[in-house]
C-alpha cells in the first residue's frame, strides 16, 4: 500500500505493481466468491473474476431476464449458477450486488447464511450507511468489505477486455477474521481496477449519490438541456444545437481532459474558445455551489436513501422509470443525437 499526495492530502492507494493478480489469486485460494445479482455490476465483476482465474458461482433468481443472460453469457445452472439461497450458502465471500431495494427484500435470506469467517461485498456504501432505514446489520464474525469501482459493470468490463482497468475505491467496515484487508484487496485486483484508493463505506454512499445527482448524470443533463433549449430558442437547428452542445464534448473534448486535465484540453483549443472558458468558468462554478450545497445535504441526512428506497420498492417502480426514460428519450434533444450517431464515420 503506497502514500499518495494529491495536492497536500496523503491517500493510501493499492495499484496492479504492488498487488499483482498472482498475489490475489494466492489469497483467494481457498475461497469460493458468489456474486449474487446480474443486473448493474454483476456481469462485469463476475466475468472478470472468472476470466482472472478466481473460484466463481452467480446466484440469481430463476426464470428472471438476468438469470437467462448469465446462462448467455456462459454460467452453468447447477454448477457455476444457483438460485440466490444455494450461492450464498456456497460462497465463502458473498458479494452482494443487487440494487439497493434488492438488497433490502433479500436481506434475510443472505444473512442466515453468513456463518463465522465468511466476508460480506459491496459495491456501494448504502445498505450499511442507512442501516436504520434498510435493516441490513451483518453478523459481528464476518468481514465487511467493498469494492466500489467508478463506473458501470458494462465499463468495467469493457475496460477489462482493452486490458485496461476502472479505478475502484476500498474500504473494511468490519474486520472479523484478520484478512479482511487482503481479502478486499485482491478482490479490487481480481474484478479488474486499475488502481484502489482508500475509502469508508459513509463517504464512499455521500460521494457516490452526490456524484449520480451531479456532474456524472443529473447536472449534466441538466446542463445539456439548458444549452439545447436555448439554441434552438435562438433558431439554431437540431444538428447544430446538439452537435455543439453534446457532440463536440463527448467525443472531441472529453478525450482530450482524460488525456492529460482540463488545462490542457483548453491549451488545445484554439484562443478564442481558451477566453470565453476563462472568463466563465467560475461564473457557472458560483451559480451551481449553493444547488450542490443542497444536494449534499440532502444526503448527509438520508433524505436521498429514503427517497430511493421508497420508490424503488414500489410494485410499478419498474413502469413508471421507463415512462421517465422514455421521456427522455424521445425529447428532440436525444433524438437529434441518434442521428447524429448514425452519421459518425465508424458507423457509416
């Protein structure tokens, strides 16, 4: 474990060099991991650790959408796929993915098989953030760890196939066999992070909502319509609004921040586009703070966990997020996108 200073602040942070995938396999020996849920991030962990080389089964419930994808995606009913009960009373390390309303409902049927020395996985801080409001309190003698890799499954594994890696954070809620930290380790390193930075599951959840509610999904299409709507307001077409205000970020700009900051994406604009992001910036920076103020709060108090957990438990929650997607889908803004798409070079 290495001491990282990111501008004055030390971090402990775990890369591939110092953990190599032999040392986690080692670890691991002994162990069988059982990834209950194929819905978000099941598929991509799952596949990585098999394709590592690590012991994996996928418990899923029979008959569903996900349970016939993990057969596509070859897991053997009867041998590397059971329904949810039968792996995680085979798995010594139960890496429980499904949502976080899935988590609640099947909750009592995963605790009865935590039996002493088995380790408990997540992949997001919420269900033992909000203990008091989701009932998820784990038995004393099992560890408690997470992995939470920063992205989707579909871009873990993506990432994975390109022999790359997706950045994960870690933490150890509850050590209760003395390998607690190794075990989460080598899981970071077995489902295929490129680098593990240290973390709790508290701030992994207040990052995590923060960061879904904000710049990686509900302020940027906030932004995106703000922009679109006002072009075309102005008699800008289609093409153009959404070309200069989605386009131009995703597949010329963005690429070039990943790259090497934000600096120098704007060194490699041209002079007049460096100005006019100088000078507005911090403009947008001042108008947003107090709305991401808001929002974080609204998180540090649970606020957004009970929200999320009510709806998500509602019978017609499944109907009533499609009618929202497809809202969106079909606002012009995104279907002016799907045919720009169609126009990219590789797709013609």
């Amino acid at each position: 474990m290495a001491k990282i200073n990111f501008g004055g602040v030390e971090e402990n942070v775990v890369t591939r060099e110092e953990f190599p995938l032999e040392k986690a396999l080692e670890t691991l020996k002994n162990e069988t991991i059982a990834v209950i849920g194929y819905g978000v991030q099941g598929p991509g962990q799952s596949l990585n650790l098999r394709d590592n080389g690590f012991r994996v089964i996928v418990g899923q419930r029979k008959g569903s959408k996900s349970w016939d994808k993990a057969v596509a995606d070859g897991w053997v009913p009867g041998e590397t796929l059971f329904d949810i009960e039968q792996a995680a009373e085979r798995g010594t390390i139960i890496q429980y993915l499904l949502s976080d309303a899935g988590q609640i409902a099947v909750w009592p049927t995963i605790k009865k098989h935590l039996t002493p020395g088995k380790a408990l996985y997540f992949s997001h801080g919420f269900g033992i953030t909000y203990k008091e409001r989701t009932g998820i309190i784990p038995p004393a003698d099992v560890d408690v760890i997470l992995i939470a890799p920063k992205g989707s499954g579909t871009s873990l594994r993506r990432m994975f196939l390109q022999g790359r890696g997706l950045n994960s954070s870690y933490a150890v809620f509850q050590d209760a066999t003395g390998r607690a930290m190794e075990r989460v380790i080598a899981l970071g390193i077995g489902v295929g992070s490129g680098y593990l930075f240290e973390t709790d599951f508290q701030r992994e959840v207040y990052s995590d909502l923060t960061g879904e509610r904000g710049t990686l999904m509900g302020a940027i299409q906030g932004i995106f319509a703000a922009q679109y709507d006002t072009l075309r307001a102005h008699g800008h077409t289609p093409s153009e609004a959404f070309n200069e205000t989605i386009e131009e970020l995703t597949q010329s700009l963005m690429p070039l921040v990943a790259e090497n900051g934000m600096d120098w994406m704007y060194a490699n604009c041209s002079t007049t586009a460096q100005r006019g992001a100088l000078d507005w910036w911090k403009r947008f920076r001042d108008a947003t703070k107090p709305v991401f103020e808001e929002l974080y709060e609204s998180v540090r108090s649970g606020n957004e966990a009970q929200i999320s957990i009510d709806a998500n438990s509602k019978p017609d929650y499944r109907t009533k997020l499609n009618e929202e997607l497809r809202e969106m889908r079909e606002s012009e803004m995104w279907q002016a996108g799907a045919v720009v798409r169609k126009l990219r070079p590789e797709n013609n």
